[in-house]
C-alpha cells in the first residue's frame, strides 16, 4: 500500500483523538457556554418539520442571508465550510499546486502547515520576532522573493493572543504578490476586524467561525468573507452539500439570536483580564497580551503546571519546548469558578512545586 501513497502523505499524523474526557476542558479554545435551551428546543422543533431524506441546500442560502447581515458582507462574497478548517482546505485545493509557496509566521494555527503538506507546498514559517511578534518585514520579503501564493495572518493569533495593528495588516497588504488570508476565529474577542478593507483589496479573504464567539464548535460551521471573483473560486471546489440541514440550521437560529449568545463575551472578556493580572502578579512567567478567548505565557515549570492541572481533572494545552521555543501553555477562559480552580493550582506549583 505505502507505494500508492503520496509521498507528502505518508509522514502526516492522522487526526484522530478521543473526545476528551476530564472535569474542566480549557485545550481548544472552546466557549465554555453551551448554546441556550430555548434555542436548542427551538431547534428540535424546526428540525422536526424538516424532511430529512431531503439533501440540504446546497449553497444555503438562509445562512449566507444571516452571515450578510452580520458581517455587513454581500452574500455573493460569502461561502461556508463544514468549520474554517474546511475553507482552508478549499482555499489550498484551489490556488495552491505541488512546490508552491506559502508564508505564515509562526507560531500559528497547526492547520496552515498540515494543508501545506497535504498539497505538497512549500510553507516557510517565519519566526516571531521577541515578545512574540511577528516579522512582518521578512514575511514580506518571504512572499516576494518566492512569489508566494498564499499569506496568513491569523488575527487574533493561536496560540500567542497576539493582534496585528492595522498598519501591519496593511503594509503585508500593499507588498505581498499572494491571496492574504486573514483568519479571524477570534476576532469577536478582540473587535477589529479587516471587513472593511475587503473592497479596496481584491486579494484579501477573511476566514471566520461560529467554533468560538458563538460556543457552537460542536455544529462545524465556518465561513470565509472576500471578493466575489475569489468567493466563486472556493464553489468550484466545494463539496455539493457539505454543511448538513442541522448545521445550518443551527447557524441560522444562532445569528438571529446573536445578541443574546454573544453577551457571554463580555464575560470571558473580564475574566480573562482578571487571570491575566492574577498570572502576572505570580511573576513567574513570560505572559502575553491576548485579544482573544485565551492566555498563552511560557515558563520553564509548563510541563509541572500541565500534569498538576491533570491530576485535578483539568485540561488544558501544553507546548513541549522546541529549538528557541521554551515550553508554554495556552488554556482558554471558562466559567469563573473553573478559572479560579485553575489558577489556584497553578499558584500552588509556581510556589511549592507539583
Ligand atoms: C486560528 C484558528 N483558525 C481556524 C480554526 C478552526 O476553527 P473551526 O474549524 O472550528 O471553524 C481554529 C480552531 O481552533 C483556530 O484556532
């Protein structure tokens, strides 16, 4: 069998990971609010007059109506995938051949590398600078010289928290040759989006989730925003139905709900100030600024703080020093008193040990 196999395939870890299985689960940036009973049992009863032998919408319709009216963003250039890790597969099947390039800074989202794998791409990840910035210059000079075809931003960045100003944003805008592809999982925790600039600039996409803001990471539906001409391009790739009746659905009760579900921001908002400075009074670690749902430091004690948390039945996600790259750990904000429960321990290992 191996010699059928794509010689790019071959290496790639297969994702296949159990559901998690532990008291408090804060490793995928994850709402820790679960989608509202009122509105699951609205959901129930609509799916209950749905014909389910039926294929879904195709191009669904209701949904790209809804996304429109959220994000200010003509549904013609709109398109939905079964979460964004779909759309950055579409994105890779349809602009990238074998040997291409693409440029990302690093560290960011594992799912850039892995469809740059699977096409067979070159993907050039280009350091942080210190405090974990990314190196705008050389990622331009990156994209340039290799005449790359796709460059990611992923605003607010996983696993650093970091975001990009506007003039950054724009400067990788005005030099680069490539389809710029701002992903913006979190942008709801952070508020600056780069909507706007998608009519001045032809070559931007805007990836975007309802994983995150929207607590709805169980449903898989992800969108990207752009142009028309480069929205028509993903439909040619685009599986027929690739979000379900359910999913769709749910996103359409989601979006008109919106102002309600997304009062919970607020909430992880403040409480994710409040670790931030009960983390840096520890004085301990290398913690950064995050716009996002999450805290990301580094310390030589991450792997202690990691088994403590799981010994207590809490998960969260642990980065093994590499080369440069001390250990460091990324948990995201859950309720308050799961927030406390951890910090807690971590205090407990910062001042005694594990
Ligand atoms: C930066 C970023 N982009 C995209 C995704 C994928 O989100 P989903 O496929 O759930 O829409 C994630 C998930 O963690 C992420 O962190």
């Amino acid at each position: 069998m191996k010699s059928l196999v794509r010689e790019n395939i071959k290496n790639l870890n297969a994702y296949k990971v159990d559901a998690p299985q532990y008291e408090i689960i804060v490793n995928a940036n994850e709402s820790p609010y679960d989608f509202p009973m009122i509105l699951k049992r609205q959901f129930c009863d609509e799916i209950c007059n749905t014909d389910l032998n039926r294929y879904p919408e195709a191009c669904f319709p209701e949904l790209l109506k809804e996304l429109s009216d959220y994000t200010g963003v003509p549904e013609e250039g709109i398109i939905c995938g079964s979460g964004s890790d779909e759309v950055i597969a579409m994105i890779n099947q349809s602009f990238v051949n074998a040997g291409d390039v693409i440029v990302s800074h690093s560290p960011s989202f594992a799912m850039y590398d892995i469809w740059a794998t699977i096409s067979d791409a070159r993907h050039i990840r280009v350091e942080d600078l210190p405090e974990h910035l990314p190196d705008i210059d050389t990622m331009i000079s990156k994209a340039c010289e290799n005449n790359a075809k796709l460059v990611y931003l992923c605003n607010p960045n996983n696993p650093t928290g970091h975001t990009f100003s506007r003039e950054d944003i724009l400067k990788i805008l005005d030099a680069v040759p490539s389809l710029v592809i701002l992903d913006e999982a979190y942008i709801e925790f952070f508020g600056e989006s780069g909507v706007d600039l998608l009519t001045q600039y032809p070559k931007l996409l805007i990836l975007r989730t309802l994983s995150k803001a929207f607590g709805l990471a169980g449903i898989r539906c992800g969108y990207a925003l752009g142009n028309k001409e480069i929205i028509d391009i993903l439909y040619k790739v685009k599986g027929p139905y690739n979000l379900n009746v359910l999913t769709q659905k749910l996103a359409v009760i989601a979006l008109k709900n919106r102002a309600s579900i997304l009062r919970n921001l607020e909430i992880v908002k403040a409480e994710r100030e409040k670790a931030m400075a009960f983390l840096e009074e520890l004085n301990a670690f290398k913690i950064y600024p995050s716009g996002s749902n999450f805290i990301y430091f580094e310390s030589p004690q991450a792997e202690e703080i990691y088994e403590a948390l799981l010994k207590n039945n809490i998960l969260i996600k642990y980065f093994k020093e590499v080369d440069r790259q001390p250990g460091s750990i990324r948990f995201s904000l859950g309720k308050p008193q799961d927030n406390q429960k951890i910090l807690a321990i971590i205090k407990e290992v910062v001042y005694n040990g594990a």
